[in-house]
C-alpha cells in the first residue's frame, strides 16, 4: 500500500474521530495542476455527521485542509462522495410534495372562503 501523505492521514483522523463507522472511512489523493485533491467516502448513516449542520462539519474540515496545504506550499481540496442510497434526492423531494399539499389546502381554504362570502 502507498504511503499516505499528511493531508490525506489529517483527513482520515478527523472523520474517523466523528463518525459512528470508522472502518468505512476512505480516503484518496490525487495530484494535478489544480492541486491536491482528496476524495472522501463514507459509510451513508455518516454522511450527516461529516457534512454537519448546514455543512458546517464539512466547511470547517476544508478550511483546516486549506491551512494544511498552505503549510505545504499545495493547494488542497476535499471532495465528499455521496454515498449509493443517498436519500439526499428523495427527502428534497418529499419536501417539496409536502410543501404543495399545504399550499393546495390554502387555494382551497381561501376558495371556500370566497363562495361564503358570496352567499352572503
């Protein structure tokens, strides 16, 4: 196996240390003219803890990683893969049937108010 560099080694630490699933943590580097990139998985009951609360967790870990290449003289980026089985996509979209039903219910809420007050 190749030898990790700090950044990645930095990485895996810090997820490894907030996760419920350590052994699912991975981690992979990359160099181009862009820099270094570090492409993260992890198992998906953990991606809530690495992205945090409006990607705060996943915010700060990238500020940390911009300190730890510029230490270096390398410019470094995090990548997090969503995991297969993501329910990012069918949450947002329960979301937003949900919030149509409720606006459903206020057409025909003001509607019915409208034919009442034309009874009148």
């Amino acid at each position: 196996m190749a030898k990790k560099e700090f950044d990645q080694e930095f990485v895996d630490f810090i997820v490894k240390a907030i996760v419920d699933h350590p052994d699912d943590v991975k981690t992979t580097r990359s160099v181009d003219e862009m820099g270094v990139l570090i492409t993260l998985d992890v198992n998906p009951k953990d991606m809530g803890m690495v992205i945090g609360r409006e990607g705060a967790t996943a915010k700060s870990l990238r500020t940390l990683l911009k300190v730890v290449g510029a230490r270096n003289n390398a410019r470094v980026n995090l990548k997090i893969n969503e995991p297969e089985g993501s329910r990012r996509g069918s949450s947002s979209r329960k979301n937003e049937e949900k919030e149509s039903k409720e606006e459903d219910k206020k057409e025909k809420k003001n509607l019915d108010d409208v034919v009442e007050d034309l009874k009148i």
